[in-house]
C-alpha cells in the first residue's frame, strides 16, 4: 500500500461492534490512517450497525439465512467489498465463514481473543473462548491478528499480544483485559499492511 492516501477499510461483523469503536475511534484522533468505507453485519440485529450508522459509515446487513449457499452469500459480501474499493477486509467479531475470491487473498485480517492455536476453531468466540482459558488453567491470554484463509482461526498469524491470567479471573476481567491488548494490536497489524510492511513466506508472516 503507498502511504499517499489512508487504507480504504471494510469492517465485518456480527455482534456488539467494540472492535469497530475502537477503529472509528483511533482513525478519529489520528492514530490509524485508514477509512472505513463499508460496514457489513452478518445478523440485522447486531449492535454494531447502530455504532456504524452513528459514525455516518455505509452500513449493510448480509444475513446468511437469505442466501442458499456459501458461494452466493460469500460473493454478496464481496461484492460489496469491491464496490467500495476497500483495500483489506478486517473481520471484527464476525462468526461466518467466507468464500475468499482471488483478489482478496491476503488481503483479509481477523481479531481473535486467544493466544491462536490455542483456543480457536468453530465455536470459540467471546465469552466461550475466555471460559476455555480458565477452564483449562492457562497461565497467559491475550490475541491474535491473523490472516484469513477458509478454516475457523487458521490462517498465519501477523502478531499477538500477551496478558497474565489472575488467579482471580472470571471470563468478563479477563475479556476486558485481553479488550484492551486488541485495541492495540488490531491496529498496529493493519498499520503493517498499509505500509506493505508484511511479507508471507509459508505460514510465517515475516514483518520487513
């Protein structure tokens, strides 16, 4: 990406849209220079739309129940992608699973709550992932930016912040602080991208 205008952004998602505030609000005080040229939503109920109509963002609901198939729905979602010429995809708490046509490989990033490969996979989002942590006795969370690819949190990771787990944790501290290493890391890793600053060599994203 050149660096003679802000990266052009499509936000998806399916839930109560923090990811999206917090991208609104970093390009707002001039910490991210980007531009969120589309907000797509998986569920005409989800909190973000409200959020995205409220920053005067072009919103869409794309509801999977109204399509017969993965590739139709996919394809919708896409279209709009290119409609608005963005230049990456940033999936934020959004829980389909896409069909990634050609010229959006690699140009697609996803949030997860977890230290990936732990922890991830179909049905590990929110509050389940943080459950698991805790369930499972895990020393350290946090996230992981990586790019997508068409399997549930697999695709090579661009970077991860750590957080401590407290000996006192429930799942809604814990979330709250692994929140916290997301509104950092999220934009830094789409920073990289516009700067061209990522390369991939196999699985492992090499940061130049």
């Amino acid at each position: 990406m050149s660096d003679a205008r802000p990266i052009r952004l499509a936000v998806l998602l399916s839930g109560t849209g923090m990811t999206l505030q917090n991208l609104i609000d970093q390009i707002a005080d001039g910490r991210l220079a980007a531009q969120i040229v589309q907000v797509i939503s998986g569920r005409p109920d989800a909190g973000g739309i409200e959020r995205a109509k409220r920053a005067g963002l072009p919103v869409e609901v794309v509801n999977r129940k109204s399509f017969t198939d993965l590739a139709s729905y996919s394809r919708r979602i896409f279209d709009l992608c290119r409609g608005r010429r963005a230049d990456l995809v940033c999936l934020a708490g959004f829980l389909q699973l896409l069909e990634i046509p050609p010229d959006y490989t690699d140009r697609i990033l996803n949030i997860h709550p977890a230290l990936l490969p732990a922890f991830g996979g179909k049905g590990m989002y929110g509050r389940h992932v943080h459950e698991a942590v805790l369930g499972h006795g895990a020393k350290v969370s946090g996230c992981t930016v990586h790019f997508v690819d068409q399997v549930y949190d697999h695709g090579p990771i661009v970077l991860q912040k750590t957080v401590e787990v407290h000996n006192d944790d429930t799942p809604d501290s814990l979330s709250a602080r692994v929140f916290a290493a997301e509104c950092e890391a999220y934009p830094e890793a789409i920073r990289l991208f516009a700067e061209g600053r990522l390369r991939l060599d196999g699985r492992r994203v090499r940061i130049d």
